[in-house]
C-alpha cells in the first residue's frame, strides 16, 4: 500500500521540507576544514529543534545522531562524532530528516571541503543530475520504474559525458515517505520504464542516488551503520523528497519553490 496525501497533507509535509533545507543550507555553510562531523551533528539538531520539529534520524532503530555525515568512502550512514574533524579534499554528503506535525522530510547534499579532484566534483554534479532526472520522472500517470529508469540512464549519460563509469551502489535506494521516514515503494536506482506500481497525485517518494567512482558494491562497518564503497572509491549521495501533483512533481525539501 502506498499512502496518498491530500493537497492540506502535502503542503504539511512541505513544511517539514522546508526545515530539512534550511537545515542543510547551514549545515552547508559550515562544512569547513577543521569544523568536525559532531559538531554539524548539533547543528543541525539546534536548527530542527528551532523550528519545532524533532529530528527524525536521532533513536531511529538506534540510530545516535541528527543527521548522517559520510566522508570520503562513507556512502550512507556515516556517524557524525567530534573526532571526525573535516579536511581539505574531503567530499562529505550530509542526509537529514525532520519531523513536524508527524509529517517528515528527508534530503541529502554532497559538498567538497575546500578543493577536491575534478573527478570528484564530477561524481557529485552526475549524483546530482541523476536525482533531477528521477524527479522530472516523478509525475502521475508514470510509473515507479520510469524513475528509476531516469535515474539510471542519467548516470550513464553522465559517465558518458565525464568519461567516467560510475558505480550505482546495489542494495540502496530510495522510498515513499510520509507519516513515516521509510514507506512503500523502494526505489532502486536503476530499472526499466513502465514497470512498477502506478505513480499517482499524492504519492510523496524520496528521490536518492547513490554513486561511487568505482564499485557498486559496499560493506557495513563494524559500528552497525556505516556504509563504505568495497573498494574505498569515493562516494556521493544526493536526495529529495518529492510529491507527486496535478503541477507535476514538487520537490518538498528544497530551499525555494
Ligand atoms: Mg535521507
Ligand atoms: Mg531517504
């Protein structure tokens, strides 16, 4: 079953949006070498718990912290912590959600610390581009393969583009998202149009990318969370979450309409 949102629903569930966003905006403006992965980490649970809302991640199945900060070959779920201080040429990616009204939001940048490779940039700008395709997929009438057939061909593209092959990290995706974080459908990251369940107004999916400059297979570390590339290749992740309307898709964790 996936849930369907009135238009009163969606525009709560944008409001949630709106906190991850400005959450991650500062989050962004932060994200300097010497600054450490904690101290976003309070950061972001200040500027959440401003706004009245409650950070969805912190407790989730254990889960320690407000926001997952992965670095370098972290993929997903990288625990931020004050040790882990930011250098020059890392490449971070921030994922953080928010609930408010129990209504949730869920969004993830990648940012370069200071100068990072060309290749990197890159990696990030295909994971970026590959998310904006997913979401100009997202529209009624489609179906929830057509997004993950964009995302995928938009990858490819990229990689044709930059003249690099990136890896689609297996076992990864994105979801519906609502009344709660994770809900019906997964939505792989790659797969074939016209297949899946029908998209209709209402629906609300997070849109999530996940590339590597190399391998598409990872590994979970010992901590129970974080997820490295198998190869130590560097890794970016990019998402928002969408809702499906009449208007075409609206992208409810970003900054600006
Ligand atoms: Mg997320
Ligand atoms: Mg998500």
């Amino acid at each position: 079953m996936i849930e369907i949102k009135s238009r009163g629903q969606l525009e709560a569930m944008r409001a949630a949006g709106l906190v991850v966003a400005r959450t991650l905006a500062l989050l962004a403006s932060h994200a300097k070498a010497g600054v450490s992965t904690g101290e976003l980490d309070e950061l972001a649970e200040q500027s959440i718990r401003d706004a009245g809302a409650i950070p969805s991640f912190k407790g989730y199945h254990g889960f320690p912290a407000s926001i997952c900060a992965s670095v370098n070959e972290q993929v997903v779920h990288g625990i931020p912590s004050r040790t882990q201080v930011l250098a020059e040429g890392d490449l971070i990616s921030i994922d953080c959600g928010a609930i408010l009204d129990g209504w949730h939001g869920d969004s993830a940048i990648t940012l370069p610390v200071g100068e990072v490779t060309d290749a990197e940039l890159k990696l990030s700008e295909a994971t970026r581009a590959s998310m904006l395709a997913g979401i100009e997929a997202a529209v009624a009438g489609g179906r929830l393969g057509d997004i993950s057939f964009a995302i995928e061909s938009a990858t490819i593209l990229a990689g044709e583009e930059h003249g690099i092959e990136y890896g689609i990290v297996e076992g990864y995706g994105g979801h519906g998202i609502g009344t709660k974080m994770h809900m019906d459908p997964f939505l792989p990251n790659h797969g074939k149009p016209g297949k899946g369940p029908r998209l209709k107004v209402g629906m609300a999916i997070a849109i999530e990318p996940m590339l590597t400059l190399g391998t598409e297979r990872t590994v979970e570390l010992d901590d129970g969370w974080t997820v490295i590339t198998a190869d130590g290749s560097r890794a970016a992740h990019w998402e928002h979450s969408v809702a499906i309307t009449d208007d075409g898709p609206w992208v409810l964790t970003a900054l600006d309409d």
